[in-house]
C-alpha cells in the first residue's frame, strides 16, 4: 500500500527520487529543463537513460536556450516507427532563413533515405506568423521523399507552447499545437499509408538536429519521446499534467 501526496501547484522536479509519468506506455524520454545542467538531462522516464550537453545550452531556472548545430540536448533515443514527440519550446530568432529557424526537436539529417524526423518552425517574410511543421521521410514509389505536415494556422511561436507530432500505425502523420492559455488544438493530420516511411537509425536531439535546413535558436523547457503514437485522449491528459508543470514554473501554456 502506497500513500501519494499531492501539492497544488508545486515542483519538486528537481527534487524528484522518482516518477509517475501520467501516460506510459511506450514512453522512452520525458525532460524538463531548467534549474541546472544536471537536472535538464536527466531522463525522468522509468528506466530511460540521461542525456548529454553538446556545446553550451544556457540553463535558466524555468529552460534551457539551444543553438541548433551548436548548443543543444542530445538522447540516446532512436527514432521509431511509431512516434510521439512533444515539445514545449519557443523560437528566439525571426524563424526566416535556416540559421534562424528552430528546429525544436528531432534527428533529421541528410544522409540519404533514412532522414529523420523533426518538429520546426519557418516563415516566408517577416509580415507572416510562423508556421509550426513536422517532417519525416518516406519512399514514394521507390523514389525518397521528405513529407511535411504543416499547419494551416499561423502561431506565434516567440512565446512558449505545446507542440507535438506523431506517426501512426495506419500511416497518419500528425503535427499540433496548443492555443496558450485555452488549450485550444490546432492540428493537421495527413494520410501517408500509400508510402513507406523511413526510420532514422540516430538518436533524438532537443533544442536541433544534425540536419542544417533548420537550427536557429530556441528556448525549451520540456521534452517527452513516445515509441509510438499517443491517442487524443493520452495528448489531452499529458496536456493537462505538462500545463500544470509549467505553470509551476511560470510558463503559460
């Protein structure tokens, strides 16, 4: 028999000596950043393994600030087949020109087939909101092709939100947001099941990815990685507990 003590609003994440992830099934990396290096590595999944600093992310008390190629968190999480990659993150440059955008979390890389996958944000002129986009690569008819899954809705992506993506069993590819604040879903979800997707053999970063059409700087504050694709409803509780994190620490999302 267990006693568990709840603390409205509290964070003891730094503190933690254990956790009870609120989905977890599949769940390989869960990080919130801030505090210390230290802290901002550490795997809180149940038997995942911590990640390392490459170059110098700069850690403040709620996040960590990366620098695409330069600065970031790298896993030791492989990408899969199914796939669940959320993110709560901010871009810090005007998101215009590949060493300005953000890519927020991934392994994309240009090394043939097998490219990754990748969560960024872009823009085409600086009168236009940002475009939130996944990417993952696939064969086409024998022929290697990159899919992306933009969203329709522009968002302000200067200011810390809730975003995810995911890959599907039935071959759905799927990126999404969060209005802040309301909780709002902004989604796209494409139907990819006529290709044949390409898994990255390469672990996970957080704050880039080793590709370089995409590593601007941002600001993140939580990561989790899922070996699959999480329901609506596992989305809307890990939603609710990630907000109850962050507003901890001052982050509205």
């Amino acid at each position: 028999m267990a006693t568990i003590i709840r603390v409205a609003g509290a964070d003891f994440s730094n503190n933690a000596i254990g956790f009870i992830p609120p989905v977890a099934t599949g769940l390989e990396g869960w990080f919130q950043m801030g505090g210390s290096l230290s802290q901002s590595l550490r795997n809180l999944a149940p038997g995942g393994e911590d990640a390392e600093a490459v170059g110098s992310p700069a850690v403040s008390a709620s996040y960590i600030s990366c620098d695409g190629l330069v600065d970031y968190i790298a896993t030791t999480i492989n990408e899969t087949a199914g796939l669940t990659l959320i993110v709560v993150g901010r871009a810090t440059g005007d998101v215009l020109t590949p060493a300005t955008r953000p890519a927020f979390i991934g392994n994309y890389g240009a090394d043939g087939v097998n490219r990754g996958a990748m969560m960024f944000a872009s823009a085409s002129s600086s009168a236009q909101a940002a475009i939130l986009n996944s990417a993952g690569a696939y064969v086409d008819n024998g022929v290697d092709s990159q899919s992306l899954a933009p969203l329709q809705t522009e968002v302000d992506v200067s200011v810390f939100r809730f975003m995810s993506m995911s890959f599907d069993p039935g071959g759905n590819q799927r990126t999404a947001t969060r209005t802040p604040g309301t909780g709002e879903v902004i989604e796209r979800v494409l139907d990819r099941s006529t290709l044949t997707r390409m898994v990255r053999d390469a672990p996970i970063w957080i704050g880039g990815t080793p590709g370089n059409n995409s590593h601007g700087p941002c600001d993140v504050a939580f990561a989790a990685i899922y070996s699959r694709a999480v329901t609506a409803a596992e989305e809307n509780t890990l939603y609710a507990d990630i907000k109850a994190r962050m507003a901890a620490r001052g982050i509205t999302i």
